[in-house]
C-alpha cells in the first residue's frame, strides 16, 4: 500500500490514509487501495477504523485530479463508488476524525456506521466554491444524519462544523483529545466486537434495508439467527448464569 497504513488485529483493521504531505487528500491511488481493503473485508468480514495520519482525517479529494477530470469521469462515479462499498461492508465501520475531514473527506466519514472526533475537527462541504457539487453521498447521507436544515447550511452556505458544533447535531457521537481518538475507536469497536458477528452482520444489513423490504428482512434474518449454533450457546450461558 503506497497511501495506506494497515494495522490487521483478530476482529478489527485500522486503514489511516497516509498521505500528510497534502492532507490525506483522496487520490485514485487511495480510492483503488480502499477497494482492496473492502474486498478483503467482503471476504473476511471486521469491524473497519478509518483514521488520518499527521492530526488531519482528509482535506478532500486531491484537487489536482478534480481539476482534470470531465463528464465521463462523473459519469464513472469514483468516489461515490468506493464510498457506498465502505458503507455496504458487512460488519461495522468507524471513522475517527481529527482535523480537516472536508469534501470528500467528509463524505467518506458519512459512509461510515459511526464517527467520533476531537475538539479540532473541522468537517463540512465546501465544494460549490471550488465549482462543483458534493457528489459523493453527501446530498444525500449528510440530510438523513443531521436534518435538512443543518445539511443545507453545510452544503449550500459551506458551513463547517467544529467538533463541538458536530457533536451537537450528532454527526459525530464522541469526542476525544487526539491522543485518545483511536484508543476511543479501540473500545467502541471492543464492544462491537463482544457481540455475536453474524448477529451484528445481520443488524446492519436489515437497518441498510429499503422501507419496503420490511419486515420480512427482519424475519428472515431471525430465521437464520435462530438456528445459528452461537444463538444456542450464548443463550445457554445467559441461563445458567442466572441459575446461579
């Protein structure tokens, strides 16, 4: 990996995008790495971390690519691609942001399940300045997270939230001093972790599930689950430890 560090751990990967020298900024490099961490997530599924390197998440897609790129590059949907991959890998996804996390920074971090920060983040969407739109989900995603109000002052008026203000809206759902973000990560994909991992697997997919796959996703993914031999043996446990 030339813009990624990659720490493998039993039931977790930690991917930093590691490219300080121009702010983690999303090159094709990075966005043909990611997919190589999401086919092998695909096909041994953990929880994800996605940090930055050098106190900053990502300033945004590398503007020098954007540059000269032109309409069948937005019909390829790079970003946007990669983006809804991260959000559909099966198990949980956790996005520790410090620093900028801009443009297309930003919307990488929406596609994740959850996002903490520290005080200094600095996380909005300033691309009509630069001539273009968010198109990488944030019309989208940003609405469902933080309302449309909210969404609209960030994407029409380039509002960038602080990690404070981020907080408040719930974009974020943790803060953290930097030097406690990823051990914060740590211990919330710990607890995700402690969880049955198709039980979780299964959870995720049916909240992703269109309106109208309700509720037969839910039913047919208990049905799998109540056969499972792990829902046997943890309910076996919770019994006998309440015999005692």
């Amino acid at each position: 990996m030339q813009t990624l560090l990659i720490e493998d751990l039993s039931d977790q990967m930690v991917v930093t995008l590691n490219r300080p020298e121009v702010r983690n900024a999303i090159d094709q490099a990075m966005i043909d790495e990611l997919h190589e961490v999401c086919e092998r997530l695909e096909r041994e599924p953990r929880i994800l971390i996605l940090a930055g390197a050098g106190g900053v998440f990502a300033s945004g897609a590398d503007i020098g690519e954007l540059l000269e790129r032109r309409a069948q590059d937005a019909h390829r949907g790079i970003n946007v691609g990669l983006f809804a991959r991260v959000a559909a890998l099966p198990m949980p996804v956790i996005a520790a942001l410090d620093g900028y996390a801009l443009g297309g920074g930003a919307e990488l971090a929406y596609a994740a399940d959850f996002r903490i920060g520290t005080p200094r983040l600095r996380i909005g969407n300033p691309e009509t300045g630069l001539g273009i739109i968010a198109a990488a989900g944030a019309l989208w995603r940003l609405p469902e997270l933080v309302g449309e109000p909210v969404a609209k002052e960030i994407v029409l008026a380039g509002r960038i939230l602080t990690g404070e203000e981020a907080l408040a809206v719930h974009l974020v759902t943790e803060l953290h001093e930097p030097e406690a973000l990823l051990g914060a990560a740590h211990a919330l994909a710990d607890r995700i972790a402690a969880n049955d991992s198709l039980a979780t697997q299964y959870t995720k997919s049916v909240l992703h599930a269109r309106r109208d796959e309700h509720p037969r996703a839910e039913q047919d993914a208990q049905a799998e689950l109540f056969e499972s031999p792990e829902k046997m043996r943890r309910m076996t446990e919770f019994l006998q430890r309440r015999q005692r």
